[in-house]
C-alpha cells in the first residue's frame, strides 16, 4: 500500500489555454505538477514495484476527504492513475482490470492506494 497526497480535482489537474501559442491545448496545471511530482517521491519512497507492462492489474483506492464538502469520487481517480502512470507503478492505465474506489472518513485528504497481478 502506498498513502499519496489527495489529488486536486479534475477541474484544477489540467489547464486550457485559450489565447497564445498553446491555445487549445491540454495542459497539466501546476497544482497536477506539484500532485505529480509528489506521487513520483511517495513511489520512490517507498520502493514500490513497476509491474511488467503485460501484466493486468487490479487497484484498490480509499479516499481520505480532506474535509466534509461534497465531493465525487470520479474526480479523484484520473489524476491519481495518471500520477501513477508518470511514477512508472506501471506503464499504462490501460493494463488495469479492476478498479475500486471507496470513500474513507474525513482524516485530512490522503489516498490509500494498493495495487497487485491479476492472474
């Protein structure tokens, strides 16, 4: 299991340039940079493996709320599978065959996320 800081939502992971040369293009804003780079040193941290990019993954998520506002639970997951695609846990989203996210009790905002082979 490895505890990754709560990701911004997806309204705040990426931005959308509308004028200037990247008009139109889809960037990761600086708060996903800031998550990102904190997923890359909670994976290195803690040594996690990089599954085989053949390997079919399941991935387990519990969802600390930083605080008892609404939130819905599909915003956290794209910015969480992304950050740990860029961390190298595996090499694309795309090898995950199950996937469970379950909301946990309000204790400050943090994810629990474990991952294993699917055999």
């Amino acid at each position: 299991m490895i505890v990754l800081p709560f990701p911004p939502s997806a309204n705040r992971y990426w931005r959308h340039p509308t004028t200037g040369k990247l008009a139109g293009r889809h960037l990761l804003s600086a708060d996903g940079r800031v998550f990102r780079e904190a997923v890359l040193r909670n994976a290195q941290a803690e040594r996690w493996p990089s599954f085989n990019p053949d390997q079919r993954l399941a991935v387990r998520i519990l969802a600390y709320m930083p605080d008892k506002r609404r939130r819905d639970l599909d915003n956290v997951l794209k910015a969480a599978l992304d950050a740990l695609t860029h961390a190298g846990v595996w090499a694309d989203d795309s090898q995950v065959d199950s996937l469970l996210i379950e909301r946990a009790p309000v204790l400050g905002g943090m994810l629990k996320v474990e991952v294993e082979a699917v055999t």
